[in-house]
C-alpha cells in the first residue's frame, strides 16, 4: 500500500517524460506543476471545478487539475497543453477561426477538444460536442468561433482522407 | 491550494483500505474514504473538513469492476459517472449521470462519492431507489449485501469505517420503460430545482424526486396517487405535490412554493407523455 505523509517526491509522467516533484499529500496538481515544473498553460480560474481554464488530460480523458491532487496522479498519463507542442491540429484550427480574445480559458478548450477528437476520432453529434464543451466557461464568449474551430479540426481530418 | 497537511494512503485491497482506515483512526486522524476527490478537495479549501487523513480507493479491483450477469448489473463504487454513461448499461442511470455536474466532472465523480457526498442532491441515487438496487458495503464488520434503500436515508447511514464496494441493479430494472427530467434554475449545467426519475414495474409508475427538499426522496403516497387512474392528471399532479415529506427548499434556485409549482407540472407532464404513449 501506499502511504504518503508530509513532503514526498513522486513521479508523474508528463507529456511523454517522467518527472519528479516535491509534494505534500495535499498538493493539487494543477498548483504543482505550474510551480515545480513551470507547465503554466493550465491556469488557475475558479479552483473549484466550474470552469475548466485549469484542464489537463489524464489517461485520455479532460480533468480540472485543480480537483486532483498530485499524488493521485501516479502511475497515471497527464497530457498538458505544452505537450501538443504549438502546432497541433487542434491548435492551429483555433487560430485559424479566432477562438479566443484574451486567451485565459483558450489551453482549458483545447485539451477538451484535443481529448474529444482522441475520443471520437469521426465528428460526433452535436448534443455531443456541446456537452464536452459545456465543461468550460470563456468570460469573453468566444463560443461560436470555438465551436467552429471544432469543426474545422473534423473537417481538416476529413479531407485529409 | 488546501492550507493543511494529510495523509495519502492508496490501498490495493479492502484488507489494506480497512487497516489503514483502523491504523489513521488511531492515530487519531479522523480520516475519509477518497474517491474522486471533487468534494473533498473543494470542502478541504474551503476550510469545511480538516481531514487528518485520506484513504484512496481507486485502485482497489472491486471498487473498479463493471460488470454485467444474467441477474444484475454490478458497478463498482469507484466508476465514474462518465465510466457509467458510457457503459450504456442502465439508460436511466446514464441519464441521471448524464445532468450531474458537466462533462469534464463527470470523468472525475464517481457513483459512490455521488452517493456518499455531503452535497444534499446525489442525484444518482433516484435510479437505485425506484429500481431495487441493492449495496455492497465492506468496513470493520465485514462485508454485508443490503437493498439500497435500508441504508439510503436520503443521504448514506454507514457504520464507521464502512465503505460502498458495489452498486448492484437487477436486471429487469435496465430494461424497465423509464423517464428521467432535471430542471434547474437558469443554466443546463447547474444544480437542480427539480430532479426527477420515473420507472415503470408490471405497469405501476414509481417516482424518486431531488431538489426539492433537502435530501432526495421516494414517497409510497405519492406513487399511490399518481398511479389512481380514477382521477384526472390535474388531480394527481396536484395532490402528488401537496405531498412533499418535507417542506421545500426555498434557495438560491426558488421559493417553496415556487418549486412545489414546478413539481406538479413536472408530474402533470409526466402523466401526460405516459398516457399518450410517448415514453
Ligand atoms: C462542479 C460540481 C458540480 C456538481 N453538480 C452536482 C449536481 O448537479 N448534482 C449532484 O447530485 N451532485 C453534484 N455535485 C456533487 C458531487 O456529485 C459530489 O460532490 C460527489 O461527492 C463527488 O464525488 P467524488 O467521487 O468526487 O467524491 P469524493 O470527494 O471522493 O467523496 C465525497 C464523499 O463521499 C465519501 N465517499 C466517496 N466514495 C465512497 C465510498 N465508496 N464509500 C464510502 N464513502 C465514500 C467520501 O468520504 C466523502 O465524504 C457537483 C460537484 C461539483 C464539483
Ligand atoms: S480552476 Fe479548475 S475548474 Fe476552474
Ligand atoms: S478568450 Fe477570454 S476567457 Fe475565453
């Protein structure tokens, strides 16, 4: 069994490496890994899992680090926006429809749409896209582009065929 | 961040979660069962609970399992709400599920921290107390199988120490005609006013309802009103809501009578799509 009491380092595999930090049980993974590891894409919003600036992608699924502590995520594979590297389709389609103005909630977005096109790889129904969309709120409304950013990922797939 | 310290153990067995519940207890360390954490780590920062210890449960195989037999399906209490949805196994609890909270959330709660929580909605229990789930609870007396609603009270009443392995539901219930409505103030994604899930045994409607009072409810007298055929729907919708088990909540969602309102139309719409055969 496990059992962690005070400062402890642990492994976490992140964007492809293993990497070690120095937590307490009671550190969350969003706070670790912006102050240890300098993976400042998640962003702190609410901290209370509203609305989704601060979301990662673990063993494929989007999940608001600010509700996970970093112990938790052992053994476990964290993708974060900086390990799509800057050009991902998902990254490019978003530029390319103007899906964001101030840009704070833009990484949270993208890891949903990154992890919802892993998930349905053929573009899902629209009640679909809305729901995974739904997880995160962007104060400056940048709905509309955002979804057609989504389409525009599906769609870039598609003709690639 | 959580301004204190705990401790963080993950067993990899009951054995194990039980020792070290026993082994934190007597250190006097007051400590929880740990599932998907999105209530505990929220009340933590909070400063609501000061936990001295938190016992993980995740990777503990019976709390993961999701399976199905020819008699029940099994999940274990581990399984998130997403895990259910996607199991499409009980279209009513996937529903249910489906409401809770958003998307990405619903990936993290797990059916037995929907359960066990604080939080007064745990709307996942509707299904379970209209459909004969059944519990599997395992703590320092061993390992007991109980009807879901002897332990269900509204909110959980288990003994010290006890934890929620498996959620069973009986097979006639997953494929049981049913009907599921949450209505919430203003958003699609909020908590709500009023939540409702309805299934059908050998043609008699039940209903189990949260929202409106402070814990979640199924009522014998109010199924027995609403099942009266003899009556109109207007009749049974009204009396059926002038029988709340506790007064309603008057909140941030609505007045009292306000969500009594939305209840009656919520049966009255209810009786309505029954009996023109759209559910
Ligand atoms: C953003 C947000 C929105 C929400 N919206 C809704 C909503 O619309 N409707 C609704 O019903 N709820 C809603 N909730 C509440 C949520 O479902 C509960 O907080 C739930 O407890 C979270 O589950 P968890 O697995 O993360 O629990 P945890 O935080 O791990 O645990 C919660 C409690 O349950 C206990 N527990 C967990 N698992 C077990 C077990 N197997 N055996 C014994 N005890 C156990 C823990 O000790 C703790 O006391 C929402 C929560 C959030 C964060
Ligand atoms: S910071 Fe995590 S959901 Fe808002
Ligand atoms: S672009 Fe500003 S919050 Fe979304």
């Amino acid at each position: 069994m496990v059992r962690y009491e005070g400062k402890t380092v642990v492994s976490l595999n992140i964007n492809g490496e293993v990497r070690q930090v120095m937590v307490r049980p009671s550190d969350l993974l969003l706070d670790v890994l912006r102050e240890q590891l300098g993976l400042t894409a998640a962003k702190p919003g609410c901290k209370n899992g509203d609305c989704g600036a601060c979301t990662m992608v673990i063993d494929g699924w989007p999940t608001k680090s600010c509700l996970v502590l970093a112990v938790e995520a052992e053994n476990h594979v964290i993708l974060t926006l900086e390990g799509l590297g800057g050009r991902a389709a998902v990254q490019q389609a978003f530029v390319d429809a103007n899906a964001f103005q101030c840009g704070y909630c833009t990484s949270g977005f993208l890891m949903v749409c990154h992890a919802l096109k892993k998930q349905h790889p053929v573009l899902p129904e629209e009640h679909v896209m809305e729901e995974w969309l739904q997880s995160n709120i962007c104060r400056c409304t940048s709905y509309q582009e955002i979804r057609n950013a989504v389409k525009i990922i599906y769609e870039r797939d598609q003709s690639r065929i | 961040m959580i301004p204190f310290d705990f401790i963080y153990c993950r067993p990899s067995t009951l054995k194990e979660a039980l020792d070290a519940y026993r082994q934190l207890q007597s250190e006097g360390k007051n400590p929880v069962y740990y599932a998907g954490g999105s209530e505990i780590i929220t009340l933590c920062r909070a400063g609501e609970i000061r936990p001295g210890g938190v016992i993980d449960l995740k990777n503990i195989p019976e709390c993961k399992a999701l399976a199905l037999d020819e008699r029940a399906l099994h999940i274990g209490s581990v399984c998130t709400l997403n895990q259910i949805k996607e199991s499409k196994l009980f279209n009513l609890l996937r529903l249910a599920c489906g409401r809770i909270a958003d998307h990405t959330n619903q990936c993290r709660i797990t059916l037995g921290g929907n359960l066990c929580g604080s939080i007064i909605y745990r709307e996942t229990s509707l299904p379970l107390l209209i459909s004969e789930a059944e519990l599997t609870l395992f703590g320092p007396e061993g390992e007991r199988r109980i009807a879901f609603d002897k332990v269900f009270k509204g909110r959980m009443e288990l003994q010290p120490g006890e934890l929620v392995l498996q959620i069973h539901i009986p097979s006639w219930a997953l494929k049981a005609r049913h009907y599921h409505v949450k209505k919430t103030q203003n958003e699609k994604i909020d908590y709500p006013l009023v939540s409702l899930a309805a299934l059908w045994k050998e043609n008699r409607l039940r209903i189990a309802v949260s929202g409106l009072c402070s814990h979640p409810f199924r009522s014998d007298q109010m199924e027995a009103v609403l099942n009266n055929r003899a009556l109109s729907r207007d009749v049974r919708s009204k009396e059926a809501a002038a029988m709340l088990p506790l007064s309603p909540l008057s909140d941030r969602a609505g007045s009292g009578e306000y969500c009594r309102f939305v209840f009656q139309n919520t049966l009255h719409t209810l009786l309505e799509e029954m009996e023109n055969g759209k559910i």
